[in-house]
C-alpha cells in the first residue's frame, strides 16, 4: 500500500477570539489533501502563539504545559495512524480524529482486563489455581498500574496502543528504576505477555507487539545445609514450645523434601504403608499439581509418631499462618547463631544433603520432589559437584602440610624416570 500524505497543524482561531482576549487553539488533521478539525479545549492570548511553529512562545507554566499537550496530540495522532494503517491498510482524517476523541470507539484496556484475569483466578484457587501464583499476578498488576502512571500519566492503556518500545520501557523501568532482578522482571514480562495472549484469543487485537521480545532469568540460588548445619538444628535444645515445634517441622522437610504448603496441608490419608510394611507419602504439590512419592525414614516417622493426633480435618500437624512460622524461624536462627535460615532450605537440604550426596539417582529424586521434569532437578546436581568442590577445597587446607612425600623425592630427579624403570 501507498503510504498517505500526513500532516498535524495547531493553530488559533482568531475569529472566535473571547472577552478575555484569548482565542481558541485547533488542531487539524491533513490526509492526501483531505482534512478535519477538532478543539484542544484550550485557549491562548494571540500574542503568545507562534504561526510558524503551530505552538506557544510564552515563557510562563502554562505555556509550557499546553506545549507539551500539543505534543502529546502529535504522538497520539501519528500512533494511531501507524495502527490503521497496519490494521486496515486505509486511513482518513476522520477516522484519525474519531479515534484521537475515542469516537465510535470501545477500546479493551490493559489493566482492566488484568483485573478481570485476576478475578477469576481468585474464583478458581483451591480447584485448579493457588493462592500464591494469584499474588504474583497481582503484584504484576501493580507492577504494571504503577508504570502506567508513571510513564504515560495515565490510569490504563488500550491493547491496541501497546507495541514494542511500550515492552521495552516497561523493562527499563523495572531493571533501572525499581532496580528489580532479572528473575523479577521475567516473571512480571511473562504476565504482561499473557495479558496479551488473553486479548489475541478474545481477538481484542490480531498480532502480538510482545512476540520477539524476551528477558533471560538466571536460575535462583538455591541454599542448602551441610550435614554438619542439620546435626546442630537436630541437636541443638530448645526450651521454647513453640518454636521447638517449627524446628522439628523444619527438620521433618529436610528428610522428606515437603515444601511449606505441602507439609501444612499433608493429611494422613496421603500417607501409605506398602506391603513390606515402609511407609510412604504420596501427595499432590500445591504449586505444580505434580504428585510426589516419597519414603519416609526413621527421623520423619518419629516426628509425626510424636505429634499424631495434633492436627485437625484429617491433617498431620497443626501448623499456623507462613508469617507466623517466619516470626519462630527468626528466633531459632537466633538461638542456633545462624546468619540465614529459611523454611525452603529444608527442601533444599533434602535434595543435595540427604538425597544426592548419599547416592540418590536423579531420576529417582524427580519423583520424590514432585517435579514436572528433570531439569529442575538437575540444577540441584549442580549444587552438588558445587559442594564437593569447596568441601575439597577445606579437605586440602585440612591436611596442608601434615602428610609429605619420601626424602629423596622431594627434588625432582635430573635424569629420565624411565631410566630409573629400566634399572630398577
């Protein structure tokens, strides 16, 4: 298609001028020799308007002010002009004005349909959603709000608006601005890219603006005890009820790998006992809704021997809020004189210390961590061959100058070893 002839002017009417001596400022729209006018709904004192340049010379605020709305009507009318032309390959000059004064026009917004996808997770946690995935979504969509009126000055933005430097602002602003991590910024780019899908499949718009545009994540950190660390947790007395019960609960993940959730929510009709008699646990995680199958040793069979009959509605144990656990986490990291403890480290631990360092297949150790594939579980062999590397590294400061070689061969012969071969 032949690309039209565009041009935007602003100029005064200088036929309407009111009492106050102040004219009102028009904008007209030019396509291949057709063209309309529409209000700015403002006005200017003559003197203070430039012809040559269709805006203001005056030096005060709100000269300032109404030169950048003009502006803003230059990159609104050349936006949409791009879009029709891409949509319909056709575009006039009433049209482009219908869709500068929203005219005709029902525009599917950005954040009001985050807002209704977030409703209907919310319905659907507890059936096939969880609650914290719904979390993360909101805070996407604050994330998202909060960019809006940041760089745009606006409440919500149409799907059709959106293209490429919108994505690419929206990083920025989370890499440079909120200084956020690139796992962060990942997660939020992935939300914002499933918005976009939603709209393609309700076919609010036809293409994706978002397509070629990707943010790498770097895998998380994860942090794992040494079995030295689990012995001083296991060992260690605690006098205080409360927290002694979150620590044998911690102690409890790391010989079984049960995330939080999943230990809060494990019910003893999720475990078994085989024809052997070894008793297993056998539970669908909450975060993926993959079942993980796994045998319970002696420490976690003692542990819920202690509590049976604590918990309620079928449940193993009677566990409180996450926050609530984080607040006795903190005092027994205290009292262990731990710089950093966490809950999940026990899932971790469960992984490299328990599992793989005693010879635990990989494969095996996907089942009993109920992941979806074996790559989430092959960045804890990393962690492994980690852990040995520095464990040698300690091993060879251990016996650094304890053991030495025989006298004579602490200097290197000067003749060829295979002589000394052939004469011995």
């Amino acid at each position: 298609m032949k690309r039209s002839t565009f041009k935007i002017l602003f100029y005064i009417n200088r036929n309407k001028q009111k009492k106050n001596g102040k004219c009102p400022i028009l904008g007209r729209i030019t396509i291949d020799g057709t063209n309309t006018q529409f209000s700015i709904q403002e006005d200017i004192e003559p003197g203070l308007w430039s012809v040559e340049k269709g805006c203001s010379i005056g030096k005060g605020k709100d000269c300032k002010a109404l030169n950048l709305k003009l502006e803003k009507y230059k990159e609104d009318l050349k936006l949409h002009y791009n879009r029709q032309v891409e949509s319909n390959a056709y575009v006039t000059a009433e049209s482009l004005k219908n869709a500068l004064l929203g005219i005709g026009t029902h525009e599917v917004m950005l954040l009001k349909e985050f807002e209704v996808h977030n409703k209907e997770f919310f319905e659907s946690i507890g059936i096939t959603r969880v609650k914290s995935t719904y979390k993360s979504y909101n805070t996407a969509y604050n994330t998202l709000g909060n960019f809006i009126r940041y760089k745009y000055e606006l409440d919500d933005i149409p799907f059709s608006h959106l293209n490429y430097t919108f994505i690419e602002e929206f990083d920025f602003y989370m890499r440079v601005t909120m200084g956020y991590t690139s796992n962060t910024r990942h997660g939020r780019i992935r939300m914002l890219k499933q918005m976009v899908m939603r709209a393609i499949k309700k076919e609010v718009i036809r293409n994706n603006p978002f397509a070629d545009y990707h943010v790498k994540s770097s895998p998380g950190e994860r942090k794992w005890l040494s079995r030295e660390e689990l012995d001083v947790i296991m060992q260690t007395p605690i006098k205080r009820i409360s927290v002694n019960y979150v620590r044998n609960l911690f102690i409890f993940s790391a010989f079984t790998g049960l995330a939080f959730i999943d230990l809060q929510t494990l019910k003893w009709d999720e475990i078994f006992t085989d024809k052997r008699g070894m008793q297993w646990i056998r539970k669908k995680r909450s975060k993926t809704d993959t079942e993980a199958i796994i045998p319970m040793l002696d420490i976690p069979l003692q542990i819920i021997k202690y509590y049976k009959g604590s918990g309620k509605d079928g449940r193993v144990f009677d566990i409180g809020s996450y926050s609530l656990v984080l607040l006795y986490m903190q005092e027994l990291r205290g009292l262990l004189n731990m710089n950093t403890l966490g809950f999940h480290q026990a899932r971790h631990t469960y992984a490299t210390t328990v599992c793989l360092s005693n010879g635990v297949p990989i494969e095996t150790l996907c089942t009993m961590m109920g992941h979806r594939n074996i790559s989430t579980t092959q960045i804890y062999s990393k962690i492994t061959k980690k852990k040995i590397d520095e464990d040698m590294q300690i091993l060879e400061k251990t016996i650094d100058r304890k053991y030495s070689l025989p006298k004579q061969m602490q200097n290197p012969p000067l003749q060829n070893t295979n002589n000394h071969i052939q004469q011995g």
